[in-house]
C-alpha cells in the first residue's frame, strides 16, 4: 500500500542531517565554497561518515546501512534545502552503486568500505564535449593495448576530480549505442589531466584529458554491460536529484514567501497584491505536486517497483519546478535579489544547473515518452 508518511525514524533522520548542515555549512560556507578548487566542507563530510550516513544507500556487508530511496529522499531533501556541496551523489550513489552492482569482489572489497567510511572519493567521468547524456553521447574510446585498455579523449563537467582517488569512466568499446564500459581510472596517472571549469553554480568541476592506459582489472563488470549498469544508478541517482529539487524549491519559497509579508509598498505587503499572491499559489501547488511525485518514486523503489518511467518524471518535473519557482522569486525580490548578499541567487542558480544536468531535460523526456508509449502498445497489440 502506498504510503507518503515518513516514519518516526525518518523524521529523526531529516532532523540529525539538518543539525549537520547548519553545524558545519551554513549558506556562509556554502558562499566560501563557490568555485574552490575542493568544493566540499571536509569537517561536514566527516560529520556525515561518523553518523553513517554517507553509506546510507549502500550494502551492509561493506560498512553502510542498506537503507531504502525514502531515507534516501529524506537526506536529499535536506542537502538541497543547505544548498550543501557535498560528493555523496557522485561517489556514494553512482559510483558506489555502479561498484555494488557489477563490481568484481576485488573492487567491491577495496572500494566500498573506503567509500563508505568518506576515506575515498570516486567521481563519475562521463560527459563530453558537445555530445549528449544518451548513451550514443559517450565517444571516448577504450581501445585493447595489452592485458588491458588505452583511454582516449575528453570528458567535461566531472565534479570534484581533483579530490577524487579514481574516477569511474564511461568509455566506448563498440559501435552500438550502449556498447559502453566503466572503468577505474587514477587521476594522478600519466595521461590524465585535470583543468577546472567555471560553472552557473559556481560549483566544483573539472575538464579531464585523457590519454592513458588501464589494466583490465580496473574494468567495472562484463564486456559491454556499463551502460546498463549505469542506467540503473542513474535511475536512482534520478530520484535523489529530485528530492533535493524538493528541498531547495521549499526552501526557497519559504523566504520568498516570509519576503512578500515584510516588504511593503503602498502601505500594504506586496504578497497582498493578486500578481505576487498568484504566482505564490502557483508556486505552492506546483511543489507540492512535485513533493508527491518524488515520493511515489521513492516509495516505488523501496518496494522494487520499476522505475523507468517514474523516476525521469520525478527528476523533470521537480527540477523544472524549482527552476520557475527561483525565477518567480528574483521577481518577487526585484533587483537586489540578483545581489550576492541575497539568499535567492544561490538557489536559482543551483535550481538552473540542476534541471540541465545528469540527464537534461530532453533525454528525461524521451525516456518518460518511451515508456508510456512501450506500455501502450503493449497493451493494444501495436507494433
């Protein structure tokens, strides 16, 4: 039965993580951050690794929690509420999940505990130079050199590389779409080269340049099954990123609301007039939609439910929600709220990234289209 109530449990989850994030990285810190060359508070991801909960997701036998997407919705929530800068979704979600999904003991054994405990940070290596998120996009080659393989090319947007022990490349090994590997890859190894990009979230990114070459050992499972492996984390990954859409949105609209109510003009506030009123009705009906999306997602793959269509709704529909909700806001706020002393900027900027990145919009609509209409004709019979 379908259940939108967090537990007792949970709500204490949501409660120790929102102490964490105000203890140890505050909008403040969140600001010192911007553009750094490491991106992340340290003593906030310690913090997280005393509590368990950077292994939150990830399988007990290694050291994490085992836990379900809606404790994993609850800690996302919260992360995007903060606006916190943190490499969990990078390490502990794609490629901790890649590594407990298809991963050989050997990586499973030497990685994960190390992942889990915040000791080792593992970045995903995928998107490159004017291709798209499909899995066509990937045209890094991986080409056979010895008893193992010879990387080259060129991938962009890699958060946090220059903190990361390995990054997780997606690398062409065939002509077909998905014919994609995964592999290990060192970042302080010959042939590979790190060069930070700007970015509207002044977030922490890399361009990697790779010319380098890796055992087969350091192959992430079977021959050509990396796209899929990676289509399931990122079915997961999905879902998280539309949770902290729900909590940044909240957040934002929280202050854009307690706004409204002090600023006056005209010897009334201004959320008494119908133009800001309205749009805050609108704001508040959307995000609500999109809480009750995310949390049907979450619910669906606690219980093991499929996720193909559900979770590139929950990621488009959440993301594109907190995106008009930010713009909304820097009108309410007018001017100043494009200033950085305002809180507001923060989040629209963060809100833009966020619906274009991991899977953009147009990839999200295409899989959410694929799988309607897949059901469809199965059910009528089309071919």
């Amino acid at each position: 039965m379908l259940d939108l109530e967090f537990s007792a449990e949970q709500e204490m989850l949501r409660q120790t993580v929102r102490g964490l994030c105000e203890s140890y990285s505050p909008l403040g810190v969140v600001r010192e951050l911007e553009d750094d060359p490491t991106g992340y508070p340290i003593d906030l991801w310690q913090q997280l690794a005393k509590a368990d909960l950077i292994g939150l997701l990830l399988p007990e036998e290694y050291g994490g929690v085992g836990m379900s997407a809606l404790e994993g919705l609850v800690l996302y929530e919260e992360l995007g509420r903060a606006l916190v800068p943190l490499p969990h979704l990078v390490s502990a979600v794609l490629c901790g999940g890649a590594l407990a999904r298809a991963g050989s003991p050997e990586q499973r054994g030497e990685w994960l505990p190390r992942i889990v405990s915040g000791e080792a940070v593992l970045v995903p290596a995928w998107f490159e130079p004017g291709n798209t998120c499909a899995p066509g996009g990937v045209r890094l080659r991986a080409v056979p050199e010895g008893d193992g393989y010879r990387l080259t090319g060129t991938k962009r947007h890699v958060a946090f590389a220059a903190s990361a022990q390995r990054l997780t490349v997606l690398a062409r090994t065939g002509e077909a779409p998905e014919d994609v590997d995964l592999f290990l890859v060192d970042p302080q190894a010959s042939g590979v080269t790190l060069t930070q990009q700007l970015s509207i979230a002044s977030d922490t990114q890399y361009r990697v340049d790779l010319d380098t070459w890796v055992p087969e050992s350091d192959r992430v499972g079977a021959e050509r099954s990396g796209w899929a492996t990676w289509e399931e984390v990122m079915h997961d990954a999905c879902i998280l990123l539309a949770a902290q859409a729900v909590g940044g949105a909240r957040y934002a609209l929280d202050i854009t609301v307690q706004y409204a109510k002090d600023r006056r003009q005209f010897d009334k506030p201004i959320g008494a007039f119908q133009a800001i009123s309205h749009d805050l009705a609108d704001a508040v009906t959307g995000l609500d939609g999109a809480t009750t999306l995310v949390r049907e997602a979450a619910w669906a793959s606690s219980v093991g439910w499929p996720l193909d269509r559900l979770a590139p709704m929950a990621k488009l529909f959440a993301c594109r929600t907190y995106r008009d909700i930010t713009a909304m806001a820097q009108q309410v706020f007018g001017g100043i709220g494009f200033t950085v002393e305002f809180d507001i900027q923060l989040y629209f900027r963060r809100a833009k990234q966020l619906q274009i990145f991991w899977w953009d919009e147009p990839y999200l609509e295409e899989l959410v289209a694929r799988a309607v209409l897949d059901r469809r004709m199965h059910r009528t019979g089309t071919a």
